[in-house]
C-alpha cells in the first residue's frame, strides 16, 4: 500500500517510464489519473454510455499494449487521446459498414422485414450465443484477427499494424479462426 502511495505522487512521464518496464502498479495509477478524462471525451462524442465504456477499456489495454512504442512519455496524455479518438474511428466505421450491410439485405430481400417471425427472432437469439461462445473458446490471437477482420472490418494494413505482425501470420490466424467458426457454427443454418 505505500508503494502506491509513491506512485501517486509521480508525473505522468514517471509512470509511463515505470510501466515500460513492466510495472503494472504503475500503469494501475495511470489508469486510475486518465480514466474519467478519456470516458468523457468518448461520451462527448458517442453519448452512449454502453459504447463509451467498451471503447474507453479498448483506449487503455491499447495503449498497454503500446505502452513502449510510446517515444516521449511526457505527451502521454495526448497520446492516449488518439488512441482514444482512433477506437472512436473504428467504431464509427465498423457501424457504417454494418447499416450498409443491412441496407444491401433490404434492397436486395424487400421482404426480409416481412418474415421476422418470432421463431426466426429466437433463432437469431441462439446465434448470437453460439457466436459469443464460439469467441470464448478460440484462442487468443485467432479471437483477435476475426475480431479485427469480420466485427471492425480492419484493412490489411490496419490488422497488421495492430497486431505488429506480418502479413501470412495475421490471414493465417483469421483462416484458422474462420474454419473453427464454420466447424463451430455449422448446425445453426
């Protein structure tokens, strides 16, 4: 406990430089410090509480992730900040990308509305479920690049500098994660 009273204590760039080398009660202040500051600015942007706290968590395990690409731990606030607006971004796109998807479906099936028959809800229900347990169980890095591909619709380009990966090791991953998909979800037609 008075370790921590000493961080509290600390600058910022402190901090980021403790972190950088693995102090993670360090980087538990400077969660603690830049918290609201970035909720809020989320929030003043989306005013949805639910959205916010998704993008908010998704700022900082970013930036814990990045934490040592960070050059100048002095403009960590600003930093993190974009990282902020970045997630904003992709959320944004993801959400435009989804309408148009069911804009498409709509043009293309005008009687779709007319057939959401309470079964047809209920199985939909059943989906999404699998679709959350099937996230559940693929490890890690296959989780991460359907994630990235199919729900945020990243490019090529963003996948890889996300995941600092090359190019065959990210499509491998997603291969890999889609097969285990279409095995898992099989029986759901």
């Amino acid at each position: 406990m008075r370790m921590k009273k000493k961080y509290q204590s600390m600058t910022d760039k402190e901090l980021v430089i403790l972190t950088q080398q693995g102090n993670m009660d360090a980087y538990a202040i400077i969660y603690k410090r830049h918290f609201l500051r970035v909720f809020n600015f989320i929030y003043s942007k989306t005013e949805n509480p639910d959205e916010t706290q998704d993008i908010t968590q998704s700022t900082f395990l970013q930036a814990l992730r990045k934490i040592n690409s960070l050059n100048d731990p002095g403009s960590f606030a600003t930093w993190l900040t974009q990282i902020a607006y970045n997630w904003m971004r992709c959320e944004y796109r993801r959400k435009k990308n989804e309408a148009k998807r069911i804009q498409r479906l709509m043009r293309n099936n005008p009687s779709f509305a007319n057939h959401l028959t309470p079964y047809r809800l209920a199985h939909s229900h059943q989906i999404l479920e699998r679709v959350k347990n099937l996230f559940s169980i693929l490890p890690k890095q296959q989780r991460d690049g359907l994630y990235m591909s199919c729900i945020l619709g990243l490019s090529k380009k963003e996948r890889i500098a996300a995941t600092q990966k090359n190019d065959n090791s990210t499509r491998s991953c997603i291969r890999r994660a889609r097969e285990k998909a279409r095995a898992y979800l099989h029986d759901l037609k």
